[in-house]
C-alpha cells in the first residue's frame, strides 16, 4: 500500500523558515519522481516543485523559485521541502505526490501558516 505521510508544517512569522517531511512507503522509492503541491483556502491545488528519482533534476514554480528547495533522501524514502523568506501567500495545506502507473497518491497534508 503507498502511504505519504507529510509533517513539519505550523505557524510561521513572515520571513521565517520550516521544513516539510514526506515519508514514504510501499513503492520503490529511489526511483520515484516525488512531487509537493499546496491548496490554500478557496484555491485550487498548485503545483510547487518536483525532483526527479536521483535527485539531479528539480523543478519550482515561479512563485517560490528561490526561496524554496526540494531534496530527497533515497536512504530513508523521505522527501523534504526548505521553505525560506516565508511569506503571507504561503499560507497552505502542503502536499507531496507520487504517481505510479498512471495513478496519483497523496499525502494527508500539513498545515502551513504564515502570520505575525
């Protein structure tokens, strides 16, 4: 069974920083290409950025290209995204995905908030 289990979000002042967690299960990670997405409130669900199943190639939205960073850890089936110069419109339920024959998989989701 694939499971994506996100952590790490929270409340955050303007200009902070979090780090958001994946853990992954019941696939072969180390070649999964890993996805995080974010929805905020009356808002589609949007990409952010991607990394390919070796780590090599990343991709971000322009919206937080720059300020965030995905990485992955094969060893411990965990992707990560760095979230820095957190801003207002970060404020979202984060997301990662994995697509695996054709299918989609979701995390629960973690809650970011970025407010003083």
């Amino acid at each position: 069974e694939v499971q994506l289990v996100e952590s790490g979000g929270g409340l955050v002042q303007p200009g902070g920083s979090l780090r958001l967690s994946c853990a992954a299960s019941g696939f072969t990670f180390s070649s999964a290409f890993m996805s995080w997405h974010r929805q905020a409130p009356g808002k589609e669900r949007e990409f952010i950025a991607s990394i390919s199943s070796a780590g090599g190639i990343r991709n971000y939205a322009a919206s937080v290209k720059d300020r965030f960073t995905i990485s992955k850890d094969n060893a411990k089936n965990t992707v990560f995204l760095q979230m820095n110069s957190l801003k207002p419109e970060d404020t979202a339920v984060y997301y990662c995905r994995v697509i695996i024959m054709n299918v989609p998989y979701w995390g629960q989701g973690t809650q970011v908030t970025v407010s003083s």
